[in-house]
C-alpha cells in the first residue's frame, strides 16, 4: 500500500501539475499560431497539444481537428500543405493544387503573412507571461525594498571594494538603480565581470569598482544554481520592506518588465556560459520541469502561476531560436527568401530541418542528461 501510495502522490504532487503546466504554455503558443494564420487565410488541418496518438478530439465547421495527444511534451499547428507537425512543405501536394488552394497553404501564403503566422506562437507566450505577472501584480501587490546595504559578509567583494554599512546603491554600470531585487538581478548573472558601483554615502557619490565573485546557492528544495555574489545584505529596518499597490496600467507595465527580465537574464546566461563563466548543467529538460512543478504546487497557486509564467517566456525563447524546425529557423528561412527574392530550393530546405532536428534532439539529451545528474547526483 506504501508503494502505491508513493505512485499515486508522485502522479498527483508532480505529473499533474506538470501536464497542467506545459498543456497551458503549448496551448497559448499554438493558438497564437492558429488565430494568426486563420486572419492570414492560412488553412489549418489539426491543432494539438501533446504528440502522437489522439486521445480526444472533434472537428470544427472549418475542418480543424481540435485533439489532445497521448505524449505531453508539446504540440502543434498542422496547416494545410504541410508534409508534417513541423511544417516543412509537402512538395508532391503543392504541384497537384489550384492556384486558389495553394494561396490557402502556409508555404503559398504571402511572405509577411507567413513570418506574422510563425512570430505568433512564441508572442503569445511572452503576452501569456505579462497577464499572470500583471494580474499577480494588481491582486498581491510589489514588494519592494531599498538598495540600502544592512552588512557585508566578510571577504566578499563589496568589502574588499569599501563599501560600508548604511551605503545606498544608486546604479550599477551606470544604470540606476530602484530597488534592492534590481541589484540582486544585475550581480546573479555577473560572476567575474567587473562592476562599477556608485552608492550615496553622507550625502555624496561615490563609485567602486568590484568583480562580483562565483558562488553556487541552493533554494528551499536544495536545488543548487551558480550565481555571482558581491556580499552586501539588507533587512527589514535597512530595506523597509513593503508592498507598493499597483493600478492596472501600473500592474501591467510592471509585467512587461518582469517578461523583460526573464529574457534578458536568459541571454545574459547564454552568454555567460559561452565564455565559460557558468556551467552548462544549468540546462534543465523535461525532469527538471516536472520536478519545477511538483515543488511549486507544494507552495501554492501563486508559486505555481509564477512558474507558469517564467516558463512561458523560456519556451517563446527557445522557439524563437534560429534553428531549422524551430519557429525561429522559419523565421530565419523567410528573411533569406525576401533577401534572395525567392525561397530556398527544396533540398536545401530539408537539409536545413534534418540539421535542425538532430540540433533540438541533441539539446534535449543534453538537457535530460543534466537532469538525471543532478538527480542523483
């Protein structure tokens, strides 16, 4: 009984909020797709969430397949002229249809219809992620704290700079600075980057220069993350913690900027792992999101939506990537065609996808790699 009390409370703990989770990002994303290529003209055989073998599913007076899949790792838009999920062209098809169907596939639409059809799937995502910030915002509140420097570890950075208790951050690198999540956010992803500082102290400014130092944190759940870290701390009474009321233009704004964040921060960690300043073992797949999930739902919706919403900026990301297969490697086919005045021959566009799936397949190994590692590790 233990042992199928264990299955039933990981199905339930982990499994589903997952499945909750990734149907909801995969649905928004492909519903932009679908409303951008309905308005186009474009169309649409089936529209999924979750790949292979149908579960449930009806069709629509316009002769949409509306279904939901056995395997939860995705889904798709299926437009007609496509020879699969993926939307390469089916060649044979197009020489057999009338000029009339032809404008109705996606590889016959007009260029700027086309690339808007594609761009639509991952800016519903990011749309997706500005709402739930934006109506957490408007119901919770910000919380906010000062950038007032409470204690400074010893050895850290900051000392070794000069700073002192009682110093309030004004910018760093130039760019002012608001609140004390702003400092947090722009160190984490600097480790080993020199940093100019500038804080007010006894009414003056003063700059210093510093190198945030390499320094590997853990949340709650033990998950262990690398980071850069200058040493400064603030508290209730140096911070005067609070929470701001927002009004709904206020609310939305500030979900705009967190959407912002998140992508920033993504590239920043791209590049930092380029150059060899964070692992590649940040990386996370499919366990990784399953075990993301199950630990936010333990702390409640809000921890769960938050979630929701880093996630679907991360797959309007990834999607948005210039690999073939990938809305961004269309994307990146469309812009060669308007250079070239004509699309790519067909066998160098297949060629393009098979290089493209072995990328993202590849990636994913990498990313479940990382995963089972960490695991159990």
């Amino acid at each position: 009984m233990d042992h199928i009390s264990a299955v039933f409370g990981f199905l339930g703990g982990y499994i589903l909020p997952y499945i909750l989770i990734l149907s909801l990002l995969v649905f928004i994303h492909e519903l932009g797709h679908y409303l951008a290529g309905r308005w186009s003209g474009i169309r649409i055989l089936a529209f999924s969430v979750g790949f292979g073998p149908e579960l449930v599913g009806y069709t629509d007076k316009h002769g949409t397949r509306w279904k939901i899949s056995a395997i939860p790792l995705g889904g798709y838009v299926r437009f007609f002229g496509d020879a699969d999920a993926a939307s390469r062209p089916d060649g044979s098809l197009a020489e057999e249809l009338t000029e009339e169907e032809r404008a109705q596939t996606l590889n016959g639409a007009k260029l700027w219809k086309r690339a808007v059809t594609v761009a639509a799937g991952p800016l519903a995502n990011f749309l997706l992620a500005i709402v739930i910030f934006a109506g957490m915002f408007a119901f919770m509140g910000k919380p906010v704290s000062d950038p007032v420097v409470a204690d400074i570890k010893a050895g850290s950075a900051a000392e070794e700079a000069g700073i002192q208790r009682g110093d309030v951050l004004l910018a760093l690198d130039g760019r002012m600075i608001e609140t004390f999540d702003d400092v947090v956010r722009y160190i984490t992803m600097r480790p080993e980057i020199p940093v100019e500082v500038t804080v007010r102290r006894d009414g003056q400014e003063i700059d210093f220069a510093l190198t945030p130092k390499r320094a590997v944190t853990s949340d709650r759940f033990g998950n262990e993350m690398e980071v850069g870290q200058i040493g400064i701390i603030t508290d209730q009474q140096a911070g005067n913690f609070r929470i701001v009321e927002l009004s709904p233009v206020q609310a939305v704004w500030e979900g705009v900027r967190q959407t912002g964040h998140i992508i920033t921060g993504t590239f920043d960690y791209i590049g930092n792992m380029i150059a060899g300043r964070m692992n590649a073992d940040q990386l996370g797949g499919p366990v990784r999101v399953v075990q993301a999930s199950g630990q936010m739902a333990t702390l409640g919706v809000i921890a769960l939506l938050n979630l929701a919403a880093v996630l679907s900026v991360s797959l309007g990301l990834l999607n948005l990537f210039p690999v073939p297969v990938l809305d961004g490697g269309h994307l990146v086919l469309y812009a060669i065609e308007a250079v070239r005045g004509k699309p790519m021959g067909q066998g160098a566009q297949e060629i393009a996808f098979r290089i493209g799936m072995a990328m993202i397949l590849s990636l994913m190994v990498f990313a479940t790699w990382n995963d089972i590692s960490r695991l159990i590790g």
